[in-house]
C-alpha cells in the first residue's frame, strides 16, 4: 500500500509539469487564503504561489512577514488594508497591468470574507486581469459543520453593522429560516447575544465558537440564553463565529 501510494504521488507530479507546459499559466492576481490559527492549515499550493509572485498584498504586513518568516518566503510585502485600499487600488492594477504578479492575503482565512479583496477583484477584472482564488482557510465553515445545526441552507452575515442598521439587520433575521452565521469580536460577544435575545427569544439554538485551530479552541452548543452565563462566567478572548439556528 505505501509504495502505491508513493506510485500515485509520482504519477500525479508528472501529470501536473505536462499540464503546466501544455497549458501556460496567464494568471496575474492570486487570492491565497492564509491560516486562521494553526500555521499548519497553509496548502502547499498557496505556498507556492506566495513563493513565485513578484509582490504580496498584506492587510498587515507584520502578521503576514510572522507567516512568511515561518516558511522562509522572502517575497516583497506592500499594505493592503481597509483603511488604504481606495487610496492604492488603482496603483495596485496599474502593476497588473504592467505585467507584475500579485497575491492578496489577509490576515486569516480568505481575502473578501470580512476582509479586503472585494474592490481590487472589481478593478482587476474590468481590466481583463486574469484571477485565480485559491481554496483554503475561512472561519465560518468550520464553525457551521461543528454546529450540529442544519447546513444545506445558511447565511453568512459576517459582521452585523456597529451602531447605524444594527437593529434593521437583527429585525430580518429574526424571521431568516437559514442558519445564520456571524461573526464577532471578545468586547461586543455579550452585547451580541443579549441583542439576539430581544429578537429571537431567549431559547433559540446557537453554536458559538472562538480561538478556531488554535490551543485554546472551543465551542459552546446551547441557547442563546445558556451561552450568554456560559460566556459571562468564562473566557472572552479571541474571535468568535455564531452559528444560529433559523427560525
């Protein structure tokens, strides 16, 4: 069984260099999803995408040159984040125009979940640029199929707006029949659930999880109401998906 195995791998690594001179790779922007915890949860594929693009776009160029550091990638690293986005996009498409390979990375997971990749795809695109998003780390799918709730149909919400729509966007999702996914910081957990419970009553199902693939991992299945004096008597660190039952 071990040397089929090692046959296998052999066989596919000669089919992939045939593919790759057959087919030329025209792809100028990657969006790589990066770890959400353990850096372990990298795909070798993402790995060597970061390896051979001439620039990478980091939402935080700290976080990503720790990442890059570990797997001993020296790629060039330029700031790519939701408060200069507007302000370089077009910067960043006058390199991919120009020719230049680029990958797009967040801090964890994948570049447009919660994060930025929205804009420059939209940009990329009406110029012609060739994209590829590769597979990988996002939070809320390991969230929702630990949940134990259903997850044929879901909602991804991300995060609900801090003050103006707040109530607005709580209101219809009361009467959402989807599981509904969210996400939430350590300081607006409580705050979150309380809220819930106005909208959708005290014994509505949730999973709630924090610190995904990392040590301290953990995740509470109950009611809202169970969740709110499990979380009020526990820890409140780290960051939080919320998988709640549709009504």
């Amino acid at each position: 069984m071990h040397h089929l195995l090692w046959l296998s791998v052999i066989f596919n690594e000669f089919y992939l260099s045939i593919y790759k001179q057959m087919k030329p790779n025209t792809t100028q922007l990657y969006l790589v999803p990066t770890p959400i915890g353990n850096l372990k949860d990298i795909t070798l594929r993402a790995l060597d995408v970061l390896q051979q693009v001439d620039l990478i776009l980091a939402e935080d160029t700290r976080t990503t040159g720790k990442l890059l550091k570990h797997y001993n990638i020296s790629q060039k690293l330029m700031a790519f984040h939701t408060h200069n986005e507007h302000k370089v996009v077009q910067k960043v498409v006058a390199l991919l125009v120009d020719g230049q390979r680029l990958a797009l990375v967040s801090d964890a997971g994948s570049p447009g979940i919660s994060d930025p990749g929205y804009l420059l795809v939209k940009e990329a695109l009406a110029k012609a640029i060739a994209i590829e998003a590769l597979p990988g780390a996002t939070a809320f799918v390991p969230a929702l199929v630990k949940s134990g709730l259903p997850t044929e149909r879901f909602v991804f919400e991300g995060f609900l707006p801090v003050k103006k729509g707040r109530q607005t966007r709580l209101q219809q999702l009361t009467y959402e029949p989807r599981t509904i996914i969210l996400y939430e910081s350590p300081h607006r957990l409580l705050k979150t659930l309380k809220q819930l419970i106005e909208f959708m009553g005290a014994k509505r199902q949730v999973s709630v999880s924090r610190e995904l693939t990392k040590m301290y991992e953990e995740t509470f299945n109950g009611t809202l109401q169970e969740a709110i004096e499990h979380f009020e008597k526990g820890m409140v660190k780290g960051e939080f998906v919320l998988v709640i039952k549709g009504k």
